[in-house]
C-alpha cells in the first residue's frame, strides 16, 4: 500500500477485546464494593473472622 492508501485507513470499532476488558474492569470494582461493605459491616457488629 502507498502512503496515501495507508492514511486513509480506517481502525475497526468496539472488539470483543475492549468489550472483555470493560466487563473485567465493572467485576473488579463490584468485588470490591463487597470487600469494603463486608469490612464495615464486620467493624460496625463488632464481629472478627
């Protein structure tokens, strides 16, 4: 391809790659969103592991 050609090519959109990694991203903050709520419902009851 010349130079030209090269420049007015176009990248693809949503892959399923970004999608995956997006998804990964929310289950992480999810998880922990439980870890912290756990950990302040323990200190709040006062109860230990």
């Amino acid at each position: 391809m010349s130079e030209q050609e090269l420049l007015t090519v176009i990248g693809g959109g949503i892959t399923a790659t970004f999608i995956n990694s997006i998804a990964r991203l929310i289950d992480t903050i999810l998880d922990l969103g439980r870890n912290v709520g756990n950990a302040i419902q323990m200190i709040v009851s006062g109860r230990k592991c």
